[in-house]
C-alpha cells in the first residue's frame, strides 16, 4: 500500500535505530553431549521401493532375480551363473588371442618361408651367374688355346709341306738336269745393261752343261762370259756383272720363298 492510501501510518514512523549486531539466547550447549540415534520404523516387505522422485543409478535389478546390484548377498545360483559367463567370455577371449597368435605364426612362418626362397633364388642366380663367369673365362681361354694352337699347326703344316716341296724340288733336279737351262735364261733377263763376268754352277750341272753344250743353247750375243764349276752352289746359279751379283740359287730363292709363305701364315 502506498503512502497516500495510509496517510496516518507515515505519520506514526518512527526510524528504528541502528545496531551492528544482535542475537537471542535460544539454548545452552551441554557440556557432556550424548547422541541419541532417531528411532525409525522399519517396514517389514520383500520388495524394495524406490522413491519415483530420485533417479534409479542402478540400485535395483529386475525384481524376478531377487537380487540388488550393490548387495553383498545374493542367490548362489546366480553367482555361478555370472561366474560361468565371465569364464565363457575368458575362455573366449582366449581362444580369440589363439587364434590370432596362430595365424600370426603361420603368416610369420610364410612370409618366412618367403623370405628365405626370394633370398636363396637371389644366392642361386648370383652363383649362376658367377658359374657363367668361370665359363666364359674359360671358354675365352680354351678359344685363345685352340686360335693358337691352330697356328701352330698351320705353321708346321706349311713348313712341313714346303720341305716336302723342297725335297720334290731337289729330286727333279737330279731327275731333270736340263732345268738348269731355264734358270740360267732366267737369270740373265735380270741383267739389264750390265757386262757379264761369268756364271757359276754346281759342279753336277757344270758337267752336264759341258757334255750337252749348253752355252750354245743360250740365245746370248755376248760371249766373253764362260760357266764356272763353283762347289758353294748347290743347285741354280750365280751369275756374276760388272754391277754385281745375280743369285738364282735354288737353295736361296726357295729360302725367299718359304719366309714370304710363313709371314703370310702368321
């Protein structure tokens, strides 16, 4: 109510005053203070209730089990059966990490296995290929052999069909004497311009020369030359200028001819 509805009331205040602190007696504090317990009366009842005003954490299982989650006590039959399913879940668990550690095992074993066929086909082909080396080496080396071995070969066959040439060469000598005229024809086309002192033979050929008049033979203008009987010639002749010495030895153009032969063998 305000003022102007309680005019008489505002004329009545009076102001209260002011204290810093008041208090009242209410009772006095025992010196020896007992505790007395409240005395509640307990409702005998096989169900628990629970108060619809307070939320339900969990105190209360379904009351057909007859049994409270934060009790102490409860049926046996139940204990057993939790302790069976915890021991159901273990022994699962178990055979879960089983497993598990076998199949690791066996990818272990595997990529093991693995491992060790990679590593041994990678020894297998370094050795390959080192036993390719050795090969080759050898091979390359048996070829180098054989190349050599083949010129040698050749080079005594060569020799040894010259000497057999040779040889066939001196046998028609003595068989043939009459060679002796085309050699000594030969000879002296190589003259040239040069004055012919003489003309030296074996002294087989100078016989037959002699016996068979051979120098007539020659178609030679010149005739101041004579044949001389020389016994360091063996077969051919050595025809003797004023520039020097033709040699037309058999023994001598044959040597010629076997070293051009060989060098070209080699």
């Amino acid at each position: 109510m305000t003022t102007a509805q309680n005019p008489e009331r505002q004329a009545d205040y009076q102001e209260t005053p002011y204290v810093d602190s008041s208090w009242e007696m209410i009772d006095e504090i025992d010196e020896n203070p007992h505790f007395e317990p409240l005395e509640i009366a307990i409702i005998e009842s096989d169900e628990t209730r629970s108060d619809a005003m307070f939320a339900d954490y969990g105190g209360q299982i379904d009351q057909q089990k007859k049994i409270f989650a934060h009790s102490v006590t409860g049926y046996v039959e139940e204990e057993k059966s939790v302790e069976l399913q915890l021991r159901d879940e273990i022994d699962s668990l178990k055979a879960v990490m089983e497993q598990k550690v076998a199949e690791a095992h066996a990818a272990g074993v595997e990529e093991g296995k693995q491992y060790g066929r990679e590593e041994a086909m990678q020894e297998e082909v370094i050795a390959q290929n080192k036993r390719n080396e050795s090969i080759e080496i050898v091979l390359k080396d048996l070829i180098q052999q054989s190349e050599r071995t083949l010129q040698e070969l050749e080079s005594d066959a060569v020799k040894f069909s010259l000497e057999i040439a040779k040889k066939l060469v001196g046998q028609a000598v003595e068989i043939n004497p009459e060679y002796i005229i085309e050699i000594v024809r030969e000879a002296l086309s190589k003259v040239g311009s040069a004055l012919i002192e003489r003309v030296r033979v074996s002294p087989q050929d100078f016989e037959f020369i002699e016996i068979f008049g051979v120098r007539k033979m020659l178609d030679d203008s010149d005739q101041s030359w004579n044949f001389e009987s020389d016994e360091t010639v063996r077969s051919g002749c050595v025809v003797d200028t004023s520039a020097g010495e033709i040699d037309y030895q058999l023994e001598e153009a044959w040597q010629r001819i076997a070293e051009q032969v060989m060098r070209v063998v080699k």
